[in-house]
C-alpha cells in the first residue's frame, strides 16, 4: 500500500521511487532533510549518485509534501520493513532479494497484480490499466490550472521559482484520499 500511495500522492516515478531513502522522509523535522514546508514531506533526488536513472524531463531535487493519509502509510510500513545493514533504502525487497533496495521490476509487479486482481489490467488495452505512468498522469491532472506547482513537484522547476508555502496549501487542499475510511 505505500508503494502505491507514495506514486499516486508525490506523481514520483518507478526509479525515483526506487532512489528514495530514509533519510529522504521527513516527518515534520525529525529526519536529516528539512523541507520548506510546515509539514512533512519526501525528497525526490536528482542526479549524483543514486542507484536507478531519473526520469529525462527531471532536472531538479523536489522536495514534495505529504498529507496525512500517505504519512499513516509511510510509518507503518517504516515499521515493519526489514532492517538490513547493507542499504539505507526505504522501499525493500520482501521476497527473492529480502532486504535489498526494492527494484523497478518489483514496482511494476506490484501495481500489475493490483490490477489484475481489481479487473484493471489487460494485455490487450495497456492505456486501460493500472500502472504507475497512469498514476502519474492522474496526479498530473490534479494541478492542470497550477502549471508552476505540477512543474515543481514533477522536478522540472527549482525550488527558488515558486512560492513554496503557496504550492504547500495548494498541494493539501488539492491531493485525494485513496481510502474511503483511513489506511
């Protein structure tokens, strides 16, 4: 589930998912990175050294923030995930390579068995299915009339561009919930 919700509420993609660490999370403050933001948020980082590519029309650091649903999520799963010594990834790998950084293969297996399994996956329709690119559109669609704050939080503008305490309200009033009665 925090897979999913972290796609569907940050509009990151499946490498940048991937590249996200611990130290990535910040729970109001109590992480290594500080947002610019009243509440939580999650660094998407671009560049240096990170284990899986950024997407090509990224070309900034983002930090985006968090609503409380996907926050629930994120701890818990922070929770109860394993805890190797080998990497400091917050997304691992539960199965066949337990313990490692979770890979874009996983990502995808994931949201392929969501889908098949809710009657939203055909191999013959692959605009129809549930995939984190449609994910990604759909957030996307979410801030059509705020071109600047999508721009932001898809990476594509600087932090320095826009007014950062705008883009926060904006982005909490706008987000969807994905549970009808919480996580």
């Amino acid at each position: 589930m925090a897979v999913v919700a972290t796609i569907s509420k940050t509009g990151i993609g499946i490498g940048e998912l991937c590249n996200v660490d611990m130290g990535d999370i910040d729970f109001a403050s109590d992480s290594g990175i500080t947002t610019p933001f009243a509440g939580p948020g999650i660094r998407v980082r671009y560049g240096g050294d990170i284990p899986y590519n950024n997407r090509r029309e990224r070309s900034h650091e983002t930090v985006v923030p968090i609503d409380t649903e996907l926050e629930v999520l994120l701890r818990r799963w922070i929770a109860i995930r394993p805890d190797p010594d080998q990497t400091d990834a917050l997304f691992l790998e539960t199965k066949g390579n337990w313990g490692n950084r979770i890979q874009p293969s996983t990502v995808r297996y994931i949201f392929e068995k969501i889908g098949r399994e809710n009657g939203c996956y055909s191999q013959n329709d692959q605009l129809e299915n549930f995939t984190p690119v449609a994910l990604r559109y759909f957030f996307e669609e979410r801030f059509q009339g705020r071109p600047q704050h999508r721009d932001y939080i898809l990476g594509r503008l600087d932090r320095s561009e826009i007014d950062l305490s705008t883009l926060e309200n904006d982005y909490r009033a706008s987000i969807f919930r994905l549970f009808s009665d919480g996580p």
